[in-house]
C-alpha cells in the first residue's frame, strides 16, 4: 500500500522543487493543480524539506510525484530509471543512473544519462552533455546541443539548430530551416534524409563512403569529401563521419520517423499516476523491440536505395552488429 503526501502552494508562489536523491525509479507527472502529490511506498523513505522558495526532497525508494506544470525542477540525481511528462517549466537534470524519457516538455539540460535516453517533443532549447547508451530524440522547437552520445543516436523533427556527436551510428530526419546551423557528428555511419526542396548549403566529410540520392547532386566512386549547394543554400548542413555517410532526398512534406512516437506509448503516463518498477521493466522491453524493428526497416530502405554490391554489404554487416548489440 503506497503512502501519499499533499503539500498546497499558493497562488503567489512559482513552484520551484529540488530532487536531491531518489534510489529507486522517479516518475514525474505534471498537472494544472497548484498541489504537489508524493507518492512512497513507506512513509519513512521520504523527506520533504519546505523552505521559503524551494520544495526539496530525498527519497529512499522509488517515487511518484504530481507537480504543477509551471514548476521549476532540478533533479540531482536518481539511482534507478525516470519519466516526466508535461513539465514546462525549466528543467535540470544532473544525473540519471538508468534510463531516462521525457515528453512535452521546456527548456531542458540534461548533464548525465547512463543508460538510454527518449525524449519526444520540447517546446524551447534542449542540452545534453553525455548520453552513455542510446538517444532517440524528436520534436524539439529550439537550439539541440548534444556533446556526447556514446552510442547511436536517431533524430527526427528538430526545428532549431543542431550540434550533436554520437560515438556510434547517426540516423536523421531533417527538414533544414533558413538561416539554421546543422553540425553532426559520428564515429559510426550517418543516414540523413531530408526534403527534396530543401535550401542549403551541404558539407560531407567521411571516413568511408559518401553516397548522395534523390537529390541534384551524385557523389563519384570512393568520395571522401563532397561540397554543394541545394536552392539558394540558406541553411547550413554539416555532416561528418569515421564511417559512411548516405544522404537521401524525400518528397516535401516528408514526415519524421515512423515509430518515433512508439517509443512513448505509455498508457502509465496518459492515465493513472502510479507506476511500478515492473511496469516500466515492460515498457524497456517494447522500446528495445521498437528499436530493433526500425533497424531493421533502416536496412531494408538502404538496400533498396543505394547501389554497389560492396556498400550493401558493408551496410548488411554494420546493421547486424547493431541488431546483435541491441539484443
């Protein structure tokens, strides 16, 4: 039987809450009440420390918390996996020891994530420092700064600029926006499709192969270095890679990733505030599998776009590796 806690802000108060240890799995859930709700499993794991300005709380086991969406949130550190939802006022994570997904949320900085990370949809500017699994980030309105990812990283919808680097493969979507800055990099491979209209002017460093389609310009045999414009070049692309770079245009109106929003499909977030660690072992579980299957997708699409026998079996290889990692 959990145990729950209600402290009522008042009116004048911009709620400003400070999560300085939880070790076990945090979930935080926003809503429109100018209430915070905890929720424990004993009374005894948790303390709340009511100061004039800030609400500060540590927790021995896990926690579920309802805060108000305006709230202004640092979290400190959190021993197993997180999700929040609908926090749109600015938020701080320090460091995550498990995996982390967040959704519909503000401006975010996210110092340290040791497992995966999920984000989808952010209305203002998005910082992560290091990710040391995989990040599959879409929907975000302002400037992307990734330092580190330490293995893949998939990107879909991003609206501002871009800087990001990934010690692995790089998958995106891209629709280049005017006057926008987009610099990528990857010790690994980098699939990047964008709009077949689309204005900018595109720099391509690889290590390997560079293969350019369904766009108007075509990358000669053994290409390690490719420069060109595209309309009047009024975004800025960079795309720099150990491995192979595939560059691929698509229709106008092409959308993001499909399964990108199966990566949040979490009936616990949309419904009922509680969650049990074992629930969200379940929802891990469907992440995985979501990934392998787009993997998998991945490498059929690249098999039936780009020639040569070599790199399709360059591609064959590197896919399964991913496969073999994911499992």
């Amino acid at each position: 039987m959990s145990i729950e806690q209600t402290i009522t802000l008042s009116d004048s108060d911009t709620p400003v809450l400070r999560i300085v240890q939880v070790e076990g799995d945090l979930v935080i859930q926003a809503w429109a009440q100018r209430q915070v709700v905890a929720k424990v499993d004993e009374e005894e794991d948790l303390t709340i420390e009511q100061r004039p300005d800030t609400l500060v709380m540590r927790c021995r086991s896990d926690l579920n918390l309802r805060t108000p969406s305006t709230a202004h949130i640092t979290i400190v550190r959190v021993q197993g996996d997180s999700k929040i939802a609908g926090v749109s006022g600015p938020l701080h994570i320090e460091q995550i020891q498990g995996d982390l997904q967040l959704r519909d949320g503000g401006d975010t900085r996210i110092d340290m994530v040791h497992g995966d990370l999920a984000i989808r949809q952010i209305s203002g500017e998005l910082t992560v420092d290091t990710v040391a699994g995989d990040a599959a980030i879409a929907g975000v309105h302002g400037h992307l700064l990734i330092s580190r990812v330490e293995d893949d990283l998939s990107l879909a919808g991003i609206h501002g600029s871009i800087e990001a680097a990934a010690g692995d493969d790089v998958s995106l979507h891209l629709n280049p926006r005017r006057g926008e800055r987009y610099e990528i990099a990857a010790d690994g491979d980098i699939s990047c499709r964008i709009p077949e209209d689309t204005d900018a002017s595109i720099s391509l460093r690889a290590g390997g192969d560079i293969v350019v389609r369904k766009l108007a310009v075509a990358a000669g045999e053994d290409e390690r270095s490719l420069d060109f414009v595209l309309g009047d070049g009024g975004a800025q692309l960079t795309l720099q890679a150990r491995g192979d770079i595939a560059l691929a245009g698509r229709p106008p109106g092409w959308g993001t990733t499909p399964g990108f929003d199966d990566l949040f499909s979490s009936p616990e977030m949309e419904g009922e505030f509680g969650l049990q660690a074992a629930e969200m072992a379940e929802e891990l579980g469907r992440k995985i599998e979501v990934q392998i299957e787009a993997a998998t997708q991945q490498i059929d699409a690249k098999l039936a776009e780009f020639d040569g026998d070599a790199f399709s079996i360059r591609v064959q290889d590197l896919v399964q590796a991913a496969l073999h990692k994911a499992e």
